[in-house]
C-alpha cells in the first residue's frame, strides 16, 4: 500500500489481454487451438515503432513486472527496481512489454484455464510448453502491438533463454538481446533440483495427478516443498549467512521439530505464500521447460553454430555468487557466440545475492543494461 | 587520442578479426571499428572500463588474462593486440605465445624497463625507480614483470617469433635519431608486430 506512488515508477498500470485465435502448433506435437495472453505496457511506443522492449519472465514470474495494479498493492511489479521513469529500463524512452506466458497462472492460458474440448480446466492435460513455444507466442503479441523489431528483448533465469531463443528463431526482430544470469541449458544438477520439486509437487496426497480441483483441494504442501528448495537455489551461502546466520525464533533451543532457526521459519513462509499463489501444474510445467530447454540440440550439439543464426547485438551478464546458474555458465554461452562471431559483451557482476541478483538495482548492473540499451540506440554496431 | 593507437592503425588491415587484450576503455577498438571496419572484441577485467566499452557499442568480454586464453580457439582472430598490459601478467612468455596462437599476427607494446632513466634510478638510488611514467612503488605496482626491449626480443628468438615491424618512441609517443640511434637505452615504449 503506497501511501504516495513513488516518482521513479510507472505508476498504476492495468492489465491488458490479447486473444489469438490462430492455433498454435507447439514442439511437443501437439497444438493449442486458441489462446489468451495477459500482458502489461510501460512507456509510449515511438512512431516508428522503434522503442520497444519485451520483458521474459522466469519461472515463477508473470505480467506484473513494474508499477501497481492497485493503490492497495503491498509491493510493486518484480522487476519495478530496474523497470521505470530514468531506471535501468527507462520508460521515459522505452516501450516496456511484459507478458505472463502460456502455462502459466496470472491470467494466460494455462493448466487453470478451460480446455475449449472438454468444457474443463486442462489441469494436467495442459500441452507441456518448450520455450521457443513461448518465443512464438510472443512473437504473435509482437505482431499485434505493431512490433515489427525489438529495440531488445530482456530476459534473466529462464526469461533469458526464451531472450536467446529469440535471437535463434527470429533473427531479424531484435536489436539487442540481454542473457542474465542465464544458461545455454541446464545441467545435470539443475535437473536434478527440479526433478525433486516435481517429486514434491506429485507425491503430495492432494495432488490427485494432477485433478487437484476435481477434488476441491490443491497440492499445498508439495508446492510450499518445492519453493523452499528453489528458494534455496536462488540465494547464496554469504547472504544467508547474512540474512539469517543461526539466529534463533525464540532465542533459546527448542528440542522439538519445531522451526528454531530464523532461516526455517523464512523459508517455510515464503513456501506457504507462494503455495498460495501459484498453481502446482504450472510450476510442473516450467520446471519441464526450464530442463528442455537446448537450442544447441538442434545442431548436434554445437551451440556455436547455433548462433550463427542471430544478427543482433548480446549482451551477457552473471552475478559471482550465483550458483543456480554460475558464471561459467554465461561463460559457456559467450564461448559460443565469440566463436560465431556474434556482437557479444559479458560482465560477471559482483554481487553477493546469488542468483537473485538478477532482480535488484545494482549500480554496475543498472549501467550496463542502461549502456547496452542506449548502444543500441546509436547504432553502435560495427 | 593516444598516439600510439595511431601506430597500431597502420599495422591493422581493413576489416580483420582483432581481439584487444586488456582493452581498457575501449578507444582502440572504437577507433578501428571507424577507421578500419574490424569486428571483433576487447578483453578487460575492468568493471568501469566494461562499461564504458559497453556504452560506446564497443564489445567487450569480461575477462582476467591471467586465467590464460585457452577457451579461444587456434587462430581464429586476424590480430591479437595488447598494448601497455604485458608488464602485468602472471605470465607473459605464456600470453605472447597465446596471441599467436589464438591471432596470426600480434602486436604488443610495452614500457621499456631498459630506458637510461631508469637504469640511472636504480644505479644513483638503489632504489626501484619511480618515475612518471613508472608512478609505483614496488610493493604496490601493478607492473609485475619489467623487461627490456632486448630481453623481449631474445624471447621472440627463443619462441622462434617473427618481428615483423617495431618502433620505438618516448612516452610522448614520438620518434627522434636519439631512440633510432639506441633504442634501448632512449625509448620508452616499443610496439611490436609479431608473427611466427
């Protein structure tokens, strides 16, 4: 509840929808006769319809990246820190698009929504979404907003695969493409994390494959399981320390199965309100999306050929003490587009939030995606 | 602009692949982009430097030198540059052999540790000599490894490393007959084109 919305936000914004009704053909073989997609503008798109920037979000994000839906918000939109009037991502010159993508639960067709076949929510007959999947449907929007070409399309986590899928898919559409803390796929022991939280979500008694709502309940306790596991990957060893250290609830040992530690009773909190939030068939589908996600796959595995195929300009950034997706693994992803030959610029941000970095303001990071994004406005290509 | 990187211009040809090891603000590049349509990239550890390449459009991947160039594939850049950095590596013998793995040509200039300036210093004072162009102190100096014109050029014979061109200029980056006459001892900074 902001009393007085502060100067540097882009104020209250409404959600806006767009209904495709043009099937869309998706990589697993199967198709989605008609969709919606919920999405949020921040800024004026130019004449030329030459400012615009689209926003992808990560796992558990949506629409709802800058601003306030309502003067009653406690918090603004998850990106509000660098999206706004003279942020990183600076409204006063930019077009902002952020869109909350298929399969999810902030309003876009997903699992939630009512299967046009069966007259019932698709719950776990949802199409399981790849990211070029998403690319495509972005695209689509692209098209309905006049957007011939991004200045840039942004992405950190997840949200900079489905950038750097842009870039292989539509070459010619986007200017800049910024990969944060990003990763050309995911390893052995990113799958692995996600296959626990799937294993948490699927073994919960009210999880009923997938029917939750068949049955008037939903898989709570799997879902708040496998936030606090990810919840754990997303933040550094030093900044729980930091956080948390071993300060005690109560001050004193317990000798019961209670949360003693400050850091259980964190994580039990941010798992039931996320569990809350979001819907357990959606988080499934992510985390598929998230451990399919291989453009390389494509090319026998050689990335760098790949990327070939892009024109635009990259950028690449990582924080030091990400371990979800470490440095080495932008690394890897800059390798491949140096030895393309591709428009590429990499800094490894000093940060000690872990993989969270991505979403604060942090002043180096704020000048490079400001730097980068004005680059592209001079036409600083070689 | 710094007239060395007039100096390199000229051993640049147009359009060739370069890599700029230890970039610093990304001028060099900037410039050759104009005046020679080079792509390529900058090598910096810098974080403001990255910045300001960034900010020019000048592309720029963070990286400590020290921790080798071994991800870069044999010969995939026309030109290799490293101007003013060498003096500060771990490993320089390392890094110039790198350069010409990775580049087939390679250019690098360096402070000359051979100067009578210096040599003077350390005779008069016993001292490590600080100078201008040498502002350090001992314990605090990034330049790690001083060398001479000479001894760089005893390692090109060594490594079996061509010298394609060198000149050798004062920190003002001018020539004069007193540096042609005896380079080592009245130069300051030499550039080097080198090759196998």
């Amino acid at each position: 509840m902001p009393t007085d919305i502060p100067a540097d936000s882009v104020g209250l914004i409404q959600p806006q929808s767009a209904f495709f009704e043009d099937a869309l053909p998706l990589r697993c073989g199967r198709s989605l006769s008609n969709y919606t997609l919920v999405y949020e503008t921040y800024g004026t798109l130019n004449a030329d319809a030459s400012n615009a920037i689209l926003i992808c979000h990560a796992l558990s994000g949506h629409h709802h990246a800058a601003g306030y839906n309502s003067i009653e918000d406690r918090k603004p939109g998850w990106w509000d820190a660098c999206i706004g009037p003279g942020k990183a991502i600076d409204t006063n010159r930019y077009f902002v698009v952020s869109l909350n993508n298929l399969g999810g639960c902030h309003g876009s067709t997903g699992p939630m929504s009512q299967d046009p076949e069966t007259g019932r929510p698709y719950g776990p007959d949802f199409p399981i979404i790849a990211v070029r999947d998403w690319v495509k449907s972005q695209a689509r929007l692209a098209d309905r907003l006049g957007i011939d070409c991004w200045h840039a399309v942004i992405g950190g986590s997840l949200g900079g695969m489905q950038a750097l899928r842009w870039s292989i898919d539509y070459p010619d559409r986007l200017k800049g493409c910024a990969v944060i803390a990003s990763a050309p796929k995911l390893s052995a022991q990113n799958i692995a994390f996600n296959e626990v939280a799937r294993q948490a979500i699927v073994s919960d008694p009210d999880f009923h494959q997938g029917r939750y709502f068949d049955h008037d309940t939903r898989p709570k306790r799997g879902l708040m399981l496998a936030r606090m596991l990810g919840h754990i990957t997303y933040l550094s060893d030093s900044s729980m320390r930091e956080k948390f250290g071993r300060d005690l609830r109560t001050g004193k040992l317990n000798f019961n199965f209670d949360a003693d530690f400050e850091v259980e009773s964190y994580l039990r909190y941010q798992g039931e309100n996320f569990s809350d939030q979001f819907d357990a068939n959606t988080y499934l589908l992510m985390t598929k999306a998230l451990d399919y996600f291989d453009p390389a796959g494509d090319h026998d595995g050689d990335l760098a050929r790949c990327l070939s195929q892009a024109h635009c300009r990259f950028l690449v950034a990582s924080f030091s003490t990400d371990w979800r997706f470490a440095p080495e693994r932008s690394e890897e992803l800059v390798r491949a587009l140096t030895r393309a030959r591709r428009q590429v610029s990499y800094l490894e941000i000093d940060a000690p939030q872990g993989h969270d970095a991505f979403l604060f303001p942090i002043p180096e990071y704020v000048a490079l995606i400001e730097g980068f994004l004005g680059s592209l406005a001079n036409g600083g290509t070689a | 602009m710094r007239p060395d990187l007039d100096y390199i211009e000229r051993w640049i040809s147009n359009g060739s692949h370069v890599l700029d090891l230890g970039c610093g603000d990304g001028s060099l590049l900037a410039l050759l982009r104009q005046r020679k349509q080079v792509t390529g990239y900058g090598m910096e550890i810098d974080t403001q430097n990255i910045l300001s390449c960034v900010r020019q459009g000048v592309d720029v991947i963070h990286q400590d030198l020290n921790e080798g160039l071994d991800d870069i594939d044999d010969q995939s850049f026309d030109t290799v540059i490293m101007t003013q950095s060498l003096q500060q590596t771990h490993k320089p013998d390392r890094i110039v052999e790198d350069m010409l793995r990775i580049g087939k040509q390679a250019i690098v200039t360096f402070p000359n540790f051979g100067h009578w300036t210096v040599r003077s210093y350390l005779a008069l004072h016993g001292r490590m000599p600080v100078s201008e162009n040498l502002p350090y102190t001992w314990y605090d100096t990034p330049n790690i490894h001083f060398f001479t014109f000479r001894d760089f050029e005893v390692l090109c014979r060594e490594r079996n490393i061509k010298i394609l061109e060198r000149t050798v200029v004062d920190r003002n980056h001018q020539a004069n007959w007193k540096i042609s006459l005896m380079p080592n001892l009245m130069g300051e900074i030499a550039l080097y084109h080198i090759t196998r």
